[in-house]
C-alpha cells in the first residue's frame, strides 16, 4: 500500500496542470482522486473482454484495457435490493438483514454508512443517475424506488422512450415486464431511451464538476440489461440470431442436485424449455441491449477524457449479479450457481495499469467499498467487513481472501480458484453441490458424493462454515440492526400507453 500511496503522490502533481487537447484545464483543491462509479442492472460476464467473442463490447473492453479486470468476482446475494445494499454498506446481507427486495436499507441498518454517505463526509460531491439502491425495474423508472436520501448531495431518475412504449414489449406474461422475459426492437435514438438520458446527465455532471473544481464521487446506475431487454433496433443488427447458442437441459440433471437448487432452476415455469427459435430471440435482445449499455458508457468514458478528468478519476464497472441465458435450464437470476454468483468487475486508477490486467483471484462486490476507501485515503468506516483489493491491483498474483461467498435464501455457496462449494439448509440437511471448475466450468458435474473427492469435499466443507459464521457477526461500529423489515408494496407498472392513446390523446376516465 505504501508503494501506491508514494505513487499517487506523485501522480497527483500533475493533476493541476493537466489539461487535453481543447485546453481545458482542471482545478483540484486537494488533489484527491475522484469516482465514477458505473453500474449495469442483471448484466452476467457475457462481455468481450470476458471473452465472449460474440458480444460487442468495445467501450468496456477499453476500459479492462487499462485497468485491472477480476476474473473471479462474485455478488453476495443474488436479487437486486440485496446485493446493492450490500456493495454499499460493504457487508453480507445477514448483517445488513436484506434478504428481499423493496425495503429500504435505513429500516434494517439505520446507522450504517453507505459508500456514497462516506465520500459526502470527506466533501466529495455525491450524485446518484439512475438505479444504485433497488428499483421495481421497470415499474419505478423515473422515481427515487429505494433510494437513501443520506447518500447523495444531487439525484437524477431518467425517465425515457422504453418506459412510454412498454406497451410495445413482447412478453410472456401479458403485462408483465420485469420479472420475466421481454424484448423490444426500439425505434429512435440512444439519447430518448432511459440509459442514454442517464448517459447524457453525466456527461453534463462532468462537465459541472470541470467547471466547479469538486471531487466527486458519481454513481451511474443503467437499467439494462435487466428486462424488458429494450435497445434501439441497431444494436438487434449487430447480432446473426441464427447463430446463437442457446444450452440445453435434461430434467433428469435436477436428480443429481439438492432439492432447493433443482427448485431454482425451475422456479420460472413459463421460461422451461423455450423453442430454440424463441431463445435465440430473446438472447439475441440481451445482447442487443448489453451492446446498447456499453455504447452509454463509451459516451461517458469519452467525455471523462475530452475533459481531463480521467487523468485524476477512478472508474469502476461492474453489475450488482450474474444471469442465467438458458444454462442449467433457467433463465434470469435467483440461483448458487456461476451463471447467477460471478459479475464482471473492472477497476480503473490513472497511470496504474498501462495495459490489462487480470486476476483469478476470489473478490466479492462487498470488497468494492474498503478499496475505493484505500485508493482515496479515507478511513474506512468500523463496520465494513469488505477487503481492499488494493493489493491484488499491485499485484495480480496476490489474493486477500481465499473465497468468494453467496446466499440465496437457505444456501450458501463458496467459490475458490478451482471450486464451488455449496450447502443448503443449517446443517446441510438440504443437500451439498461440489463442483470443480479446472474439468467442469459449467457446473454440470455434482462431484459431492465422488470418492476421490471427498477430502477436498470435507475441507471446503469446513471452510464454508467457517465463512458463514464470519459473515454472521454483527461488524463493531454498526449500530442498530434490524430483521424482518417488511417490504413495501410494489408499485403498480403504470406505462404512457395505461394513459394515452397512439396519438397521444389521453384516455378518458371511466369514472
């Protein structure tokens, strides 16, 4: 760490006078670094830079260019409200008591302080745009959803062209959009969808902060690829649909696994056993609208460097959980397995990485916290469990924990280097998964009851429990915590077309 520090030191030297090709020159009053915090909503690791050849991700596979990309990063709990309260308090979800979505963050751990609360103390200019804490996607576009009102000196809810013409969306289930499957071939323009509206207010924030001098710690939150999987139609052409892979899935896999997990694969009984033609249709969106959200961050990424401030700005990326698109059967979230766990995260520090880097080593979204801590030198706050991952950026070859840990619901699942280790129930009376990536990276192959495996099985059993038990303490400094808060009602999904007419004449009441 000190190596770093001395390295910044030096670094920021140059900050006050740095300037780009239109001159323009940036102010910085303490020579602190800034954030920009960019995260996707359900987007899995089917990234260029992953290594998915298929899927056109230019602008961030830039960004791992010049950064340190984690090969073996994983969520803590798989759903959308808990895994952010999680990344933003920087602990497990048994200790934030967020096991559920709609519930918001100070009614299970009102003391806590939240990323973007920590950087308010320090006097970094704190701006949400767009989804950071939960959102009923799509319902709550264009509303605060479960926002904490602690975190932020400046919000921004973009509301666009996908939330008006959701009446356009193919669905599985009529009317509904979020919590299933759903596609739409948009027309108009990247700057009329929800994101590119997200887009365009950072760039206007960046340009603010030019003109202001301030640090800022500014998170940007897309919607997609969540579902609906809404993009304009250009980013559908880049894909051959006739050419996409669609795993297939036997029910009689699900006897080789413990009854909760076979559960998980097949809670979503409208998404078994799609016609190939179908699958491909809706991959094919998915794509679509990943390349459609790597496009908003280009646009970002280009203004930070047209302005300067990518010379004293950390940028992150990373999406709050994993996506099944068809493996094990299932669709969507909600599982312990790679697919649903592992999340892309990248991390950027000017003049660190010249060129990409990469680990294999275990990290978890709740390590994000303590590490942009450590590379702004601010002391990280008593009850954030998180790890730096400082040590790892200097040197890739270095781990600072031995595993990745999830929940979802009454299983937890540990992930190493070369393993899975999965325990449903207290005791494990529901079943175990044991999975070895270095022969089946699929997940495939539930090794539990193998013979020659049963010394690792005993000692990553051991140490799961161990990690479980940690991941159960209440962290020192928390304050008050919480259980069984109760969630709000979900919003009903009002859309443009519940209202107007395609002319856009309002309908008229029929009270």
């Amino acid at each position: 760490m000190k190596n770093l520090k001395f390295y910044f030191i030096i670094l920021s030297c140059s900050f006050l006078c740095a300037c780009n090709e239109s001159n323009t020159v940036i102010q910085t009053e303490n020579e602190k670094l800034n954030v920009l915090f960019i995260i996707a909503d359900d987007l899995n690791c089917d990234l260029g830079s992953y290594g998915n050849a298929m899927v056109q991700t230019p602008n961030i596979d830039k960004l791992a260019d010049r950064g340190m990309l984690f090969e073996n990063a994983h969520n803590q709990y798989p759903l959308c409200g808990p895994s952010r309260a999680s990344f933003m308090t920087g602990m497990y979800t048994d200790q934030t008591k967020m096991t559920q979505n709609n519930v918001f963050i100070r009614s299970t751990v009102p003391d806590a302080i939240t990323l973007g609360q920590r950087f308010r103390q320090q006097g970094y200019q704190s701006v949400r745009i767009g989804k950071i804490f939960h959102y009923d996607n799509p319902s709550t576009i264009g509303t605060s959803g479960m926002d904490d009102i602690y975190s932020w000196d400046q919000t921004i809810n973009p509301y666009g062209r996908d939330k008006k013409e959701e009446y356009k969306i193919n669905t599985l289930s009529p009317r509904r959009y979020g919590g299933t499957l759903s596609w739409l071939s948009s027309e108009g323009q990247d700057t009329e969808q929800t994101d590119g509206i997200a887009a365009s207010e950072a760039i206007e924030q960046l340009e603010g902060f030019v003109e202001s001098g301030d640090n800022f710690f500014l998170a940007l939150g897309f919607f997609r690829p969540h579902t609906p999987f809404v993009a304009p139609q250009k980013y559908f052409d880049l894909y051959n649909r006739e050419s996409i892979y669609v795993p297939q899935s036997s029910d009689s896999y699900l006897t080789t696994l413990p009854v909760p997990a076979a559960k998980s694969v097949r809670a979503k009984k409208n998404q078994l056993n799609l016609p190939d033609t179908l699958a491909q249709e809706i991959k094919e969106a998915y794509y679509a609208t990943i390349s459609f959200v790597d496009a908003q961050v280009g646009r970002v990424l280009d203004k930070l460097e047209e302005t300067g401030l990518d010379q004293n700005t950390i940028v992150v990326f990373t999406s709050d959980h994993g996506y099944h698109m068809g493996e094990h059967g299932h669709w969507q979230k909600q599982t312990l397995f790679e697919n649903a766990t592992r999340i892309p995260l990248i991390v950027s520090v000017p003049g660190v990485h010249e060129q990409s880097a990469r680990t294999m080593s275990p990290v978890e979204l709740i390590d994000l916290y303590p590490t942009l801590m450590d590379l702004t030198d601010i002391v990280v706050p008593t009850h954030v469990v998180g790890k730096s991952l400082v040590p790892v950026m200097l040197n890739e070859a270095e781990s600072v924990r031995g595993s990745a840990l999830t929940r979802w619901r009454n299983g937890y699942s540990m992930k190493t280097k070369r393993y899975r280790m999965t325990k449903w129930g207290k005791e494990g009376e529901l079943g175990y998964e044991l999975y070895d990536h270095l022969y089946d990276r699929e997940e495939l192959n539930n090794l539990v009851s193998d013979s020659t495996y049963a010394e690792i099985k005993d000692s990553l059993s051991t140490a799961l429990d161990l990690r479980i038990a940690q991941a159960n303490v209440k962290p020192d400094g928390l304050g008050r915590q919480f259980e069984n808060a109760k969630q709000l009602p979900k919003a009903k999904n009002i859309t443009y077309g519940d209202l107007f007419d395609e002319s856009g004449q309002k309908y008229k009441s029929k009270e």
